[in-house]
C-alpha cells in the first residue's frame, strides 16, 4: 500500500500492482476507525453528456482501483482492533 496525494506516484505505484491510497482517506481511516467507508460523489452533474459513448458495466460497482483502495484501508482498520 502506497498513500501519497502525488497523482504521478499513484500512477506508478498502481502500474506497479500496490494499492495507491490518497494521504486524506488514509488519515480519515485512522480518525475513524469504525467508521463506515462513505465515499460520496459530489461533483458537478448537469446531465451535458450526451455525447458520451454507451458505457459498459455496473454502474453502481465502485472501479478495482477505488475497490482495493477500499480493502487495504478496511484491513487497516483492522489491524487497530486487535
């Protein structure tokens, strides 16, 4: 696992199989430990995407990247219960 809030050492860390994990969600992981992982999408959504191509897939299901993020901050967690 890699936290950092560099996007450039993300990238490489991800092409290189770790888990790349933002420098705020892994310090919110160790504020809250029993927390729920609430990871809400406010970003701007006007609905001007209608040229966007037909995407694929579950839209609900969180992306692999976002889904190991998740994971390796749970197993964080964890570790501090025991």
């Amino acid at each position: 696992m890699v936290v950092t809030s560099d996007r450039m050492v993300q990238d490489a860390a991800r092409r290189a199989g770790a888990t790349a994990v933002t420098a705020e969600a892994f310090l919110a992981a160790l504020d809250a430990p029993g927390a729920p992982d609430t990871d809400d999408d406010t970003g701007d959504d006007d609905g001007d995407d209608d040229d966007a191509p037909a995407k694929r897939g579950n839209p609900r299901r969180a992306s692999r990247d976002e889904r190991n993020v998740r994971r390796a901050l749970s197993r964080l967690r964890g570790r501090g219960r025991a």
